[in-house]
C-alpha cells in the first residue's frame, strides 16, 4: 500500500480544500505549536476508524461555519487515494448546513470508495473497501501520534496479536488444542480397559496411584507458577514504568533538592532583610553619627576655656604674687619661652608620671627616657614638683582658707577637660567610624537582597523546572515519582527474587514432568494381554507424540517470530543511528506471555535507561522490522504516519535521522516543528533553508494564516505551502 494523496475539506482548522501529495519515500510535514500538525494527523485517525459513523459538529471548520449565511451548506470531508492492487480512493464526509434559527446541522454522513480502472470509477463501501486494503491490525502499526506511543509491546496481549498476525501461528493453536484433547481421550480409554486386565491390575494401579501424586504436585506447582508468573509480570510492568521515568525520578530528586536548597538560602537571607534596620541604626547609631564633630566642637571649646581658665589663674597668681613678694614664683611662671602658657601643674597626673617613670618611657612624645638621662629626671622634676605642689598649695589653702579667696571655687573646668580626655582616643575613633559601620550595614543588607533576588530567580528556574518535568509525565504525580524513586531498588529486588523462586518453579515441574513421562513410559511399555487395547495403546502413544510435536512446533514458531523481528530491528537501528552509538536491540518474552523491547551492550549489558533518542530509534527500528515482516509474510507493505517523534532529538541527530528514513525505502510521513529556527527581524519560527535545502525528501510547510485573532477560534485557518 502506498499513499498518493490526501485532500481534507473543512476539517477543524483545515479551512476549504487542503491537498497534500506524498512521495514514496518521507513526506516531512513542518509546523509550529498549533499550527495544525496534529489536526491533520486526526483527520487521518478521523479516515481510518470505521467503528463509528462520526458527524460530531467539533469538526467542522469555525472559519467555514462562521461566514455560512441561513440556509448555506457545505461538506467536511478527508479522502485518501491510494496505491494497492491498482489505484484506490477512500472518502468519508458528511455535510453541515445552518438552519433557520442560526444552528449548524450534520446529515448524510458517507464512506465511499473507489477502484480506480482505467478512466473509470468503480464505487465500493469505504470500510469494506479500507479493510480489504488496510486492516484494522496493521493500522495498530502505522498511526503513532508522539514518542510514547512508539512503544507496540506495551501491553499483554500486542505480541499475541503481532504473532497470530503475521506469524501463521493460529494454526497451531488449533492443532495443540485438538490433538490434546485427542490425546487425553485416548490416554483414559487405555488406562480404562488396562484396569480390566487381571494380569496387569496391581501395576496399573501403581503406577495410576504415583501418576495421580505426581499430577496433583504438577497441578500444584503449575498453580504455584501462575502465581509467581503474576507476581513477576506485576514487578516486571510496574518496573518498566518506572524505568521509563527513572530519569523523570531522578531529576525530580535534583529539582526537589535544589529547591530546598534555595527555600532555606532565601529564609535565611530574608532573616538579615527583614530585620529593623531603621529603628536598630536610629537608637544605635544614628543618633550617635554626628558626634564626631559635635565632640570636636566639645574639645575645643574645653580647650579654649582651660586656656582662659589659666590666663586667668596666671594673673591671678601673678597678682598674689606680687601681693606676697614672692617674684620667684612669678618667675617661674615666666620661664617659659615666648611667653607661652604653661600645662596645667595637674598635667599629666600623678599616676600617669610614676607610670612613665617606672617604664622609662614619655607616653606624650612617646620617645624613651632611660634612667639617669635629662628626660628621665625631668620627669621625676615634674613629680616631685606635682607633690611639692600638692603639698604647698595644701599648706596654703590652709594658711589662706580664711583670708584667700579662690579665683575659681570650683573643678567644673577641670572635669570637663577630663571628660574632653575620656571621650578622646578609642571612644573617639569608634564614633568616628558610626558613619563607615552604618554604610557597611546598609551596604549589606542592599548585597544581601540581591542575592536573594538571584536566590528567587533560581527558585523559580527550578520550580518552573519541576512543573515542565511533571507535564512530561502527565500518568504520574509528583507523590508517585517520589515514591517511585524510593520502591525502584525495593521493587527491583523483589522482582529478582520472584524470578529466582519462578526458575526453581519451574525447574521442579520439568522434574515432575519428567517423573510424569518416566510413569508414562513404563504404563506405555505394558503389553495388555487384550489385542484391541494394545491398539488403543499404540494409537494414544502415537497421538502424545503429535501433542508434543505440535506443541514443540508452537513454541518454535513464536521464538523463530520474535528472533526474526530482532535481527530485522536491528538492521534498522544501525541505519537510523550512522555513526552514533545504538547498542542491540533484544525482545524478551514475560511470563505473562508479552515481550519487552530493551537496548543492550554488545557484552549483553542491559542499558536500563536509554537516552530519549536512542529509545525513539529502538522503537521505530522495531516498527520499520513489523512493516518488513508483514511485507515479506504477506507480500504486503503500508505507510508509517508519526506526529512529532523526534522531540527528544537534537538539531545534528535530526538532519541525519531524516535523511537516513528518506533513503530506508519506506514511505513514512512525519509531522514536526523540527527545521524551524526564531528570525529575530521578524520575531518569528521560520523554515531552516540551510538544512531543508540538505534533505531530498519531500516538505510541506503548514502555519496558521495571519491576522486572527487570539481570542477567536474563527479566524484560525491553516495554510499549507509544498516546499520541495
């Protein structure tokens, strides 16, 4: 069978006459996310179900509806016309018309076919006529709308049918059934008349009591295996599921953590922003941060006022002095060069002089002041002068106390001075610094929020991340994959061990079953003393080997089948996959009695979680070796039709993979937004000429016409454009 061409009329987006011509080898269909690419992939699926008549109204075009005046009609339609036997053309349509009231109506739905003969048509029933040509079992293997229906094992019965199908095995099935039957009848007549023989009857009965033993142990066992054959396709099923999304699991896992990762940064760096920065710097330091130069101002108004405080108590002195005659003390007022004022005698303190003495050391200059040298004993001088002070200026206040008045009665100069000292030095540089630690403070928290908006960023990559991946896999909750990912070695392990108890089973009843042979034999090689038993025997004798011969047959032609498909899918799998790893394809029966596709290593590795693009390879290699059994089997080929197989591909692997299928010598049309590439100019996906120009397939371009609206489904019509 081969398609020549498809024409939809009206079909959902499929405004007025849309016709496609396909090539014998691949018809690539190019369009982006709806533009109708799935569309025309169910106007086939649409074609080719003839379970129902099918006039939904939700087919017909909106655009085709909405311009209909009362009274108007039209057609939906798709037909195929199509190579097999001779030309063939299959139509389905029904027409819709608008009422008085407004309302669209369906009527006249039809399938007709056609044989083409010469310039003449030949009208026939279209299922009668699709049937004929194309199956309903070989269109399971032709339509496949994504990569997750690529999959034809993927349920108990498909190598059933795939067998029974292509592989002539039904007649085996009947042969096993009715020589078994046979077999059985033939079996009970002989031990029947054998009981009747005098002269055999203790070793019949022998040999009938250890058969029946042996039976119930074979009929328990065989129980116990279906059991276990159950348990085993159970794990086998639910483990392929989640070998299929273990990558899924497993990325879950790296999102989930990374998104905890970033919850527990973005807490914490919410702790340093959300703190009262403002109320925490107005008590702590703002009000503290201009008191750098209120403190200088403070220093020097104390000094200016020491200062004068002396002047003051100089003249003074000066003036008792002069009063008491005693013009050494103003002298030694006046020893100081240019008149200059001299410290305070209180300057330094007491403590701070016996200190500097006692280190040998001027911690006003800071340089060193051994002992016996001129700034030593300048230094003890000026203590000894403090005492002699202290001492003097005692005895005065004594003498003077009640004929003296002091020019200042009291230490409020001086404890400011002192307090002036106090606030100096480490007080002071600390102060001075409020302005730096609040700008590092406020520097900080501006650092730490935009740290959390990168934190922010990436939580929501990821979470974005997480909800793409769990769209990916639309069968499985979040909770199921979690899970998954904790049963999978569970499971795994489980199953290895069900296998194990199902091969020891199963070894038990080939020994059993050998028993049971071995009773057989020996009631076999019985010579009945009655002439018409021993026929009996030897027709039951001769009826078991048939049996056996039907059923070694049987099971001979499924695996003949099954090593068949291999070698023939991997034939494909070396082509689809030039120059790129591709493994070896095997398919496994279950002990359901349904098969398993799975990718090896050539040292028989089994390759559990193969990337999206060799999956995608290994199951259409299987398919392209399906269509080449049936063309061998039945002398009979037909189409591959896919909708976007190729997603998980990337851009290198795509302008092969193409090529490779143009130049496999099957027809094969693929629906795909592959080939697109963004046009900053225009803001658009446009066709890719540089790879479209290296393929030698045919391409049609399908995109929705400008100027509708986003909001009316109307005004949405596909368009469709051959390329080459």
């Amino acid at each position: 069978m081969k398609l020549n061409k498809i024409i939809i009329k009206n079909f959902r987006s499929y405004y007025g006459e849309n016709c496609f011509e396909l090539s014998d080898g691949l018809t690539l269909v190019i369009g982006d996310n709806g533009d109708g690419k799935t569309t025309f992939f169910e106007a086939l699926e649409w074609l080719f179900d003839t379970s129902k008549d099918n006039k939904s109204e939700s087919n017909i075009s909106e655009m085709r509806k909405a311009e209909m005046g009362i009274g108007d009609s039209d057609e939906v339609s798709v037909t195929m016309t199509f190579e097999h036997g001779g030309e063939k053309e299959i139509c389905k349509r029904f027409i819709f018309e608008k009422d008085t009231n407004g309302a669209i109506r369906t009527r006249d739905f039809s399938f007709i076919g056609y044989e083409i003969v010469g310039p003449e048509r030949h009208k026939r029933d279209g299922k009668i006529l699709l049937e004929s040509c194309f199956d309903t079992v070989i269109r399971r293997y032709c339509l496949f709308k994504g990569e997750r229906e690529l999959n034809v094992f993927d349920n108990n019965t498909a190598l059933k049918t795939l067998v029974d199908t292509f592989s002539g095995i039904k007649q085996f099935d009947n042969l096993v059934e009715l020589t078994t039957y046979f077999e059985q009848q033939s079996d009970n007549l002989v031990t029947k008349e054998l009981k009747k023989d005098k002269k055999q009857e203790e070793v019949i009965k022998r040999l009938e009591f250890e058969l029946s033993k042996v039976q119930s142990a074979i009929s328990d066992v065989r129980h116990d295996i279906s059991i276990k054959e159950k348990a085993v396709s159970d794990y086998e099923t639910r483990l392929r599921v989640l070998e299929e999304n273990q990558d899924a699991c497993e990325n879950l896992q790296d999102i989930n953590a990374r998104i905890e990762q970033k919850k527990i940064e973005q807490r914490r760096l919410m702790g340093y922003i959300n703190l009262d920065y403002n109320a925490m710097l107005l008590d702590d330091m703002w009000i503290l941060r201009a008191f750098p130069s209120i403190l200088s101002e403070y220093q020097k108004k104390v000094a200016a006022l020491s200062r004068a405080k002396r002047k003051l108590q100089k003249a003074e002195d000066e003036r008792i002095a002069i009063e008491r005659g005693k013009q050494e003390a103003i002298k030694e007022i006046q020893k100081l060069a240019n008149n200059a004022t001299p410290l305070p005698w209180n300057l330094p303190d007491k403590e701070t002089m016996q200190e500097m003495i006692d280190d040998e050391i001027c911690k006003v200059c800071g340089r060193p002041a051994e002992k016996g040298s001129d700034a030593y004993n300048f230094m003890v001088n000026k203590l000894n002068e403090y005492l002699d002070h202290i001492r003097k200026e005692s005895e005065a206040v004594q003498q003077q106390e009640a004929s003296v008045k002091p020019l200042f009665e009291n230490t409020y100069i001086n404890e400011l001075h002192t307090r002036s000292i106090q606030l100096s030095g480490d007080t002071e540089q600390e102060l001075m610094g409020l302005a730096t630690v609040i700008a590092d403070r406020l520097s900080f928290v501006q650092s730490r929020k935009q740290d959390l908006e990168r934190v922010n960023k990436d939580l929501t990559e990821a979470e974005d991340a997480k909800m793409q991946l769990l769209i990916q896999t639309p069968d499985l909750t979040e909770e199921m994959l979690i899970k998954n990912f904790k049963d999978f070695k569970g499971l795994s392990d489980s199953s290895k061990r069900a296998s194990l108890d199902l091969q020891e089973l199963k070894h038990e009843l080939e020994e059993l079953e050998a028993k049971k042979q071995e009773l057989k034999e020996q009631q076999n090689q019985i010579v009945p003393s009655n002439g018409i038993v021993r026929v009996y025997q030897r027709v039951h004798i001769t009826l078991e080997r048939i049996m056996k011969a039907f059923e070694a047959a049987k099971n001979r032609n499924v695996e003949e089948f099954i090593q068949t498909l291999e070698e023939q899918a991997n034939i494909y799998l070396k082509k689809l996959n030039a120059d790129d790893f591709r493994g070896v394809i095997k398919i496994k029966r279950t002990a359901d009695g349904s098969a398993r596709i799975n990718l090896y290593s050539s040292n028989d590795t089994l390759i559990a979680n193969p990337g999206g693009a060799q999956k995608t390879t290994m199951y259409m290699s299987v398919l392209f070796a399906i269509s080449r059994i049936t063309t061998l089997k039945r002398d009979e080929d037909y189409p591959l039709i896919f909708d976007a197989p190729t997603s998980s591909f990337g851009e290198f692997k795509e302008d092969i993979f193409y090529n490779i299928i143009d130049n496999i010598d099957k027809q094969c049309v693929i629906f795909t937004k592959d080939l697109l590439k963004y046009d900053r100019n225009t803001e658009k996906r446009e066709l890719d000429f540089d790879k479209i120009n290296q393929l030698s397939c045919s391409v049609y371009r399908i995109q929705k016409a400008l100027g509708y609206d986003e909001e009316d489904l109307s005004t949405i019509r596909t368009i469709t454009e051959k390329i080459k």
